[in-house]
C-alpha cells in the first residue's frame, strides 16, 4: 500500500463530466440541438463529422475539426442515417439518482458537471427560460446537495444552441454575449445559495483546434476564430462580474485545456518556439486572468493583418472581470521542435505532437507524464498567484469484462495514483495552491473527438457500445473501490 502525506483538509475530491457527453435525452422536454448535437460518431476512432443538410435538401458531412471547406447555402442538421452518441450519451437524465449515489458512495466532496445551454433557452436568445429544463437540473442538485457533494458548474462545455449558429454563426457575433449573460443570470438567481463553484467556458483554448465543438462557429478563418474568441473573453469578464454582484460566495473559474510542452533540444530556437508555442494557449489565461490582451498577442494580431471588431469600455470590462480560479484539464505534455518534419508524431487531446523517447503512450496514443501535471501547476501558480483546479485528468482505455463480472483496470488506478502523487508534490513541496482534482469521465461517456463509448474514463462502467446499444446497467470497476480509499484518506493512501 502506498502511502503519502494527506492533503490538505478543504481539498475537493470528486469527478467530472459534460452534460452533452452524459445526459442523452437530446430532445426532452423542450430541449434543443446544439452544436454537439449534430456531431456523428466516428468511424474506428477518427475525429467526428459535423453532418449538415443544404438549401436544395442534399446532405453530406465534414470533418468538425476543419471547417474550411463547408459547403455554401448549408446549415449544421441531423440528417437521417447517421448515428449521434450524444443524443443518448450514458442516459444520465433518467439515471441520475443512481449515478449520483455512486458517487456518494466512493465520497465525492464535488462533482463538476455542466448544464446544457439548449436545455435552458433552447434557442439561445429566447426571452424567458424553459422551466422544464431547469427543473431537471433543480432536481439533480438537491440529489447532490442531499449527499452533500458540491456542485461545479461549467457553463458552456461544446454545446452552443443551434439556433444561434443558424441566425449569426454564434460567438462569431457579438449579439451571444447578451445572450450567455442572460443564460448566465437565470442559473445564478435560480441556484443562489445551492451553488458555489462555477466555470464559464470548458477548454476555451480550444477554439484554435475547433471553432465547431468550441464556439458553434462554421469557419476555419483566422480572422472569425480570434474574434469569437474575443467575444467570449468578453462574455467571462462580464459573467464574472455579475455573479460576485448577485453573491459573494460565488467563485467564478476560467478553464484551459492544459498541454505543457518542452523544446526538443537546447537549441536556442527550440526554446524559443517553445515559448511562443505554450503562448497559444496561456494568452487565453492571461486575458482571463490578468485582464487584458498581452502584447505578445496584440503583435501576433499585427503581424497576421487581424484586426478585432471593440467597442468603447471593452478595456475596462476584462479588466474588472478577472476570474477567481484557474480551472485546467490535464492529460499528457507535448514536444516541440523547429525541424520536426523528420521526428514521429503522436495522438494528444485535441491535437497532435512530436513524440517523446521517455514517455509512454496510451492506447489512444497520449503521452503519459505525470510530472508534466507538476510542471503545469508550478507555471501557472507562478504565473497568475490564484488556486488551481485541477477538472480533467484520466486515462481513456478499453475495459474489459471478467467472467467472473468485474473489470480490472489496474492501469488506470497506476495512471491516476502517479498523477495524485505529483499533486502532492506541487502542494508540500512546491507551494502550490490546488484545490482539488475532478477526474476526467468518472463513470463512463462519450468522447468528445471520436464519439467513442469504448474509449472508457470511468470508475463506474456503462453498458453501451460505440453504436449506442446496451442496457445502461451501471457496474463498479477496481478503480472504484480504490479511489473511495483515497478519497476516504484524504489522498494519505494510494
């Protein structure tokens, strides 16, 4: 048994998941498509297609990570004959109660979960809220609060409304930011007192990967990317602001998909485009958490002849819009390096990278580095001085059934307790302030990139295939047993 020094006393132990991945139900009571919602399920582990339906009635797809190519006179539809994962996910909407017991049981402190946008105003700009809708969500917090686990709510995670994308290509146009604050406002008036945690945008970061899954925008311009980004910088600013106005108590995270990555060499110029490489992805950090652009970004913009649509106070509201807490998912590190057309490459989230020799993949290809977690927390501790949350981490695998009934995945205990290990090293011996660790799927769901089910997180597995047929019995893993010891030791046993 391998023990370690417990953590400290208010640390948040739990899991994570999105409601676009979890929930299914995609149409119930009043619900609406989102741009998750139009996403088919890929073939062998490829990337996902955005499926969409044109003018003259023809339809056809595309990849959802590149979107140069989409047809003209097309609109994002579900089209018939495709299959969509997350229109049934893992049934959480009619499973909650069961899967919340689950998780009162291996001894959650906190469970992160995000609200489906369309659930709420189904067509995004709508000017009251479906009250069905938030009667589900009303429902699945007292079952939290009931088992005293604190609710962590993601705002936005991949699932903008449809309908804003079909009346102005979505965060592509100012007009969202009114309508996420109106959103935004609904859920802090309804749930004041019940909730503390909040996060206004999964992996924000993520839009430079896919404008699609991101932001609900059909494009692969440069141009409409920065500036939906902008928007919704904008929008977290203003968000953050509201909620410390409505309560005190609440605390407010920006979130980034976190890759740290090392030059290949020693060589000056790795160096250099490491940094400007890493730069890609804390520029989002530093608007969100300093509260302006940096003028590495501002001269990138100059350079690339992008210029941002502003208005007049746009300074001022990034400024007082800092966000509380930096909210990460953390995976694998990368590598970089300037003659990289000659080196292998991998798979990562979201992205690829070059390999590196001392790491160990997945079997999705992800690089394993535990101490890239250390890293990570060091860097942006330094960088921004405000707790880390640590939302996303896991091992996606293939479990398999015993004859006996249970599923022995010994691998992902070893991936999670190395990780666990080097959070308490950035807490005792680095300094760092981390507040908690959510992993990634803690009971089975879709993939976001492939719409897998087989691609498996969880402790708790989930009958359903990658065709989304099953029983959607729920049955406990090895894991499950191990991580209620190190929740119930406080991360003292591992």
């Amino acid at each position: 048994m391998i023990k370690t020094k417990a953590f400290p006393d208010q640390f948040l132990w739990g899991g994570a998941t999105a409601a676009n991945q979890y929930e299914g139900a995609y149409d119930a009571d009043g619900k609406k498509l989102s741009a998750a919602d139009v996403l088919a399920g890929g073939k062998s582990g490829e990337l996902r297609n955005l499926t969409y339906r044109k003018a003259d009635g023809k339809t056809g797809e595309i990849c959802a990570f590149s979107l140069g190519d989409f047809p003209e006179n097309a609109y994002p539809d579900v089209i018939e004959g495709a299959f969509y994962p997350n229109h049934t996910g893992s049934d959480f909407y009619h499973h909650y109660k069961e899967d919340i017991a689950l998780f009162a049981e291996m001894g959650f402190k906190c469970y992160r979960m995000s609200i489906a946008w369309s659930r709420i105003f189904p067509n995004g700009d709508d000017p009251l809220p479906n009250e069905k809708g938030l009667a589900f969500y009303d429902q699945v917090i007292e079952e939290l609060l009931k088992y005293h686990i604190e609710p962590v709510i993601t705002l936005s995670h991949y699932e903008v409304p449809l309908e804003l994308t079909k009346k102005w290509n979505s965060w592509a146009d100012r007009r969202t930011i009114s309508c996420f604050e109106r959103y935004c406002k609904t859920l802090f008036e309804r749930y004041k007192g019940k909730v503390k945690y909040w996060i206004t945008f999964n992996e924000i970061n993520t839009i430079v990967f896919t404008g699609w899954l991101s932001a609900g925008v059909i494009s692969a311009d440069r141009q409409t990317l920065e500036q939906a980004a902008y928007h919704q910088m904008l929008a977290s600013a203003r968000v953050v602001r509201l909620a410390h106005e409505m309560d005190s108590d609440y605390q407010v995270g920006c979130m980034l998909a976190y890759t740290p990555s090392y030059p290949y060499s020693c060589k000056p110029y790795d160096v250099l485009g490491n940094i400007k490489y890493q730069d890609q992805t804390l520029f989002f950090g530093d608007v969100m958490m300093r509260g302006y652009y940096p003028s590495y970004k501002q001269r990138e913009l100059e350079r690339e002849n992008i210029k941002l649509r502003t208005e007049d106070g746009d300074g001022e509201i990034l400024r007082l819009g800092t966000a509380d807490y930096v909210a990460i998912s953390y995976y694998m590190s990368a590598v970089f390096s300037t003659t990289g057309d000659q080196m292998e490459t991998t798979s990562g989230n979201m992205s690829t990278s070059y390999k590196n020799p001392y790491l160990k993949t997945s079997e999705w290809g992800w690089q394993i580095d535990p101490i890239g977690l250390r890293i990570s927390l060091n860097e942006l501790y330094e960088r921004y001085q405000k707790p880390i949350f640590i939302v996303e981490n896991g091992l996606g695998a293939k479990d398999q059934i015993e004859k006996d009934g249970s599923i022995r995945d010994n691998y992902r205990i070893e991936y999670l307790r190395k990780h666990i290990e080097q959070i308490g090293e950035a807490i005792y011996v680095d300094g760092v302030d981390v507040m908690g660790y959510t992993p990634w799927g803690c009971i089975d769901l879709v993939s976001a990139s492939t719409g897998q089910m087989s691609k498996r997180y969880g402790f708790i597995y989930v009958d359903c295939d990658d065709q989304g047929n099953g029983t959607f019995e729920r049955r406990k893993k090895l894991s499950f047993e191990w991580y209620k010891r190190v929740i119930q030791s406080n991360g003292e046993i591992l």
